[in-house]
C-alpha cells in the first residue's frame, strides 16, 4: 500500500500492470463498482498473477474469455499479430479456468530477446554454456549448429516446436533437437581428428573471435605479426596473433571457469584438428599465407550462413518460408529497435506475400547473405555511393545494384525486404537503418 491506497484504485496497480502486460485501466473502469473476490479486478488476483510470472511457473497470464469487453482491445495479441487466431493455449483455458499459459509465438520472442542480450553481454563461458548441446562427464561440447547459434541471432523456426535455442544448468531444455537432425559440415569435420564432430571451448573462442571482427581488422593484425614481411605466419605467430585477437574483443575475454562448466581452462590451447589443418603435423609444418587466412575466413563466414539457413530449413525441404526469411533479417537489428521490426516480420505470415506460399532457396539465401551480411560488401558500397549522391533506393535500383555484382535476387526476398523496411509505403527503403539492421559483420 502507498499513500494509504491499495491496488484496487487503479493508481499503484501501474507496476504490476506493466510487469504482467495486464489492461490500462480507464477513467470509467475506475468508476465501476469494488470487484468481487475472483473477479478479473480483484487485488488478489492481481496480485497472484504478478507473483506467478516472478517465479516463473510456466509464465501464466489471464485468459482473453474471461477479460471484461472494455479491456479485450488494449491487450496486444501476439497471435492475431501473427495472423493466427489464439485458440485454447492449453488444458487450463480449454476448461474454462481463469488462466492460460503465454502462446508459444510470445515466448519465442522472450527468449529470442534474452539470447540477444546473452551473446552481447554475457562472458564467453556462460554463452558456451547455454548454447552447448552436448553436456556428459567428459565435458561441454559444441555442435557446428550449436556455434551458429550462439555467434549469429536466430529466431525458432515459424512451424517449430521450440521456443529457445539452447539452456543453462538447472533450466528447462526443449525436446530433442529436430534441427539438428541431417545436419552436417564438412567445414567443420575438416579440423575434426577424433571423428565426434564436436567443439571445444577454446576453439569456440578461435571461432566467435574471428566472425566479431571484420576482415580488415583480421588482415591488418595477420600483418602486424607477419615479423619478416614474407607474408606468412608461422604456427608460433599464428597463435601469437589470436591470443591479442582474443583479448581484443569482448566476446573472446575468458578465463575458461565457470561454475558446472566443465572444459579445459587453457582458453588458449589450439593444439588439436583446427592448428594441424592450417600447419600440417610437426614433422612437416607450413606456414599459413595472407591469402590462405583469407580464404579460411570467408568459408568460416559461408559455412555460417549455410548452418543459419539448415536452422530454419528443419524439415529438409530445401527451402525456407517467406515468414522465416523475414525473421532472419531483422534478427540483426539492436535491442532498442527489435521489437517494430519483430512485430513488422510478424505481420508477414498474413501478408500477400506470406499467404501466396513462395518460398526462398539455398542459393537464393546465400546469395542475400554474400550481398548484406557480411558487411563492407560491394553491394553495401554501393548503395552508400548512390545514396551518397542524391539517388533513392527504390525497388528497381536495390534489384539492379544486385545485378551488377553477380547476384540474382527472387521478387519474394525483395517483396519482404520491401515489406519489413518500407513502413510508410513510399517505395524507398532508408539505407542507413536498413544497412545497420541487416550487415551481422560490421
């Protein structure tokens, strides 16, 4: 109680209004009579369901059947967002009781947002940790998918099951993982010497650390310790030249201890598959050239964008919706900005383009990725170039700079870059914010 006024009265219910998204109160809601125990306005109902979402017990909300009619139209619905309508969410509403749990399409993006913020904020050993899939007695482990997942943002697939993308000791895991089923790399399997496919924590270090940076910050520090100039590295400097690449970025600071993590604490220790693959064996040890670490990096960077695209490709068809093409270009976007561009993505489903049923492919994805994720492409300078000099990136212009750089985009990746970005309808797309959302490596 505040100023000897309850929740009742409307005022100091704001809090547990705002933390449980339950309806504003209006001047003429606060002139009804005093609710009845049980009733949608009943301070202890409230208050029940406030201290429910605290604890976390299965993130239960009030049922839209049970909500009085002046309240129903300052709900936002993330399935009518969605184009979907609610339906019973569960046992509790089907039944007729008060409450429901939160759709699945509302909980995907909580956890989408709090992995966001994992990965940017979080030191390396609990993202290790929390994207990991193989946890046994003899360590934690990363898939390839696994390190997708936990260096690029990526929302569940729009027909998946799961709603996070990996867990943390003590919490609730998804089911087994269907995207992983029929996934393999052949990028990875190349450093792989004892044939179990998997990551070690040092060399998700190597990994994270590389796609943090861009390639003319990577080439410039190969330089610096290129010693004699020859172009070359050896194993020494090579190893040398990560270590400070680590230390330089804040996804690579790591001790390599954490509480229940087990793995090896030398976050340095490069000395399996990935060092042998770019050296060769001690016996006959080469050095590795600018334009070999070149190369290494851009197919670490493809291989990502093909473990993203078998991400959303879960059932294997070859081809990914209009809706899940949507997702996985905003999914760059800063938290500041996510929440328009994921309700933007989420009006795709009941959008022309998202009922019409077109699909993107493989190619058609890894092309768009060559062209705008990688960040300081061809395509990127050139957009800043005819913007530069006064020109409008209108529809015809994005598909003709495309062409120019050897990239054949379909009319369905255009009409949902077109959909999410071009909000007034205009024709135009702003460069700047759509630059910045899309570009993962800046």
């Amino acid at each position: 109680r505040r100023g000897g006024r309850g929740l009742a009265d409307g005022s100091s219910s704001m809090a547990w209004r705002a933390f449980v998204r339950l309806p504003r109160q209006t001047a003429l809601a606060r002139c009804r009579p005093a609710a009845r125990p049980g009733d949608e306005g009943d301070p202890l109902r409230l208050l029940a369901t406030g201290a429910v979402s605290l604890l976390g017990v299965g993130g239960w909300v009030l049922s839209r059947e049970r909500e009085p009619a002046y309240a129903q139209a300052s709900i936002h619905s993330v399935p009518e967002a969605l184009g979907r309508p609610p339906g019973p969410a569960s046992v509790f509403e089907a039944d007729g009781a008060g409450f429901s749990f939160l759709s699945p399409e509302y909980r995907r993006n909580v956890f989408f947002v709090y992995e966001k913020r994992l990965r940017e904020h979080s030191p390396p050993e609990k993202v290790f940790e929390y994207f990991s899939s193989i946890k046994s007695a003899d360590g934690t482990f990363m898939t390839s998918l696994d390190l997708m997942r936990a260096a690029v943002p990526v929302f569940q697939p729009a027909d998946s099951k799961h709603i996070r993308s990996g867990s943390l000791a003590g919490e609730k895991k998804d089911d087994e993982d269907e995207h992983a089923s029929g996934v393999s790399s052949d990028f990875f399997q190349m450093f792989d010497t004892d044939g179990d496919g998997l990551i070690s924590f040092p060399e998700y270090l190597f990994f994270v650390t590389l796609l943090s940076l861009t390639d003319e910050k990577c080439k410039a520090t190969f330089r610096e310790f290129d010693v004699d100039k020859g172009g070359s590295l050896c194993r020494e400097e090579f190893l040398q030249m990560m270590k400070h690449m680590r230390l330089s970025t804040t996804k690579g600071r790591a001790s390599g201890y954490r509480t229940g993590l087990k793995t090896v604490t030398d976050v340095d220790d490069l000395s399996g598959g990935l060092v042998h693959h770019l050296f060769g064996d001690g016996r006959r040890e080469h050095k590795l050239s600018l334009k070999a670490f070149e190369a290494f990096l851009t197919k670490l960077r493809t291989e990502i964008d093909s473990l993203e695209f078998e991400h959303y490709d879960f059932k294997r068809q070859g081809s990914i919706s209009a809706e899940d093409f949507g997702y996985s270009v905003v999914a760059g976007a800063s938290v500041r900005q996510l929440q328009h561009f994921i309700d933007r993505a989420a009006k795709l489903s009941s959008s022309e383009v998202g009922r019409s049923g077109r699909r993107i492919t493989k190619a058609q994805y890894m092309s768009f990725c060559q062209l705008l994720k990688h960040g300081n492409s061809r395509f990127e300078n050139k957009i800043k170039e005819r913007v530069g000099k006064g020109g409008r990136l209108t529809r015809d212009v994005f598909l003709q700079l495309a062409k120019e750089c050897g990239a054949r985009l379909s009319e369905t990746m255009i009409d949902v870059v077109f959909f999410v970005f071009d909000v007034d309808g205009d024709g135009e797309l702003s460069p700047a914010e759509f630059l910045d959302v899309v570009s993962r490596f800046q």
